[in-house]
C-alpha cells in the first residue's frame, strides 16, 4: 500500500462472501479459478455435521470461456456430487 493510500484511507476492503446455493443441506460456493484460456470449474462445499463445518474443495478439468459460464457449471457439477456421493466427499 503506497503512503498515499495510508494518509487519505485508501484501504482496501476486505471482499464479502457472496452467497452460497443451497442444494439439501449443503451450502455451494462457486469458485472458478482463471487460467489461460478460460476459467476452470471449482467450487467449495460445506456442510454443518454435528457442530463443525466440513469442507471439500471441487476442481474439475473443465474450462469455460466466461466466468459467468463457468459460475453455472461449477454449482451444476457440485450438485451432481452432492447427489451421488453426499457425505461421503468430506472423507
């Protein structure tokens, strides 16, 4: 951060977390990750199982070209996962 920034509160805000999808009881973060030529399909997804938030991160070999695309596929094929595996992606 330049001393410009500090002086006249420049800061950069912290980025919120946008809002999950919902699929059952499962929350969907859609996380496309850029790379060249196009965005990859990854999401984040969690689950409250007895108090604690498990977590399992999906990346998958496909590219979209826009991360609005991408956006799309990432929570369709998260919640294909969730419906055939289900808990099980948290081992």
């Amino acid at each position: 951060m330049s001393i410009l920034s500090k002086l006249f509160g420049g800061a950069s805000k912290p980025k919120a977390e946008p809002e999950p999808e919902l699929h059952n009881t499962y929350r969907i973060y859609a996380e496309p990750q850029s790379e060249q030529g196009g965005f990859r399909v990854a999401a984040r997804i969690e689950k409250d199982v007895d108090g604690e938030v498990k977590t399992h991160l999906m990346i998958r070999a496909d590219k979209c070209q826009s991360m609005e695309e991408a956006m799309t596929t990432s929570v369709r094929k998260a919640k294909i996962l969730i419906d055939q595996q289900g808990e099980l992606i948290f081992r």
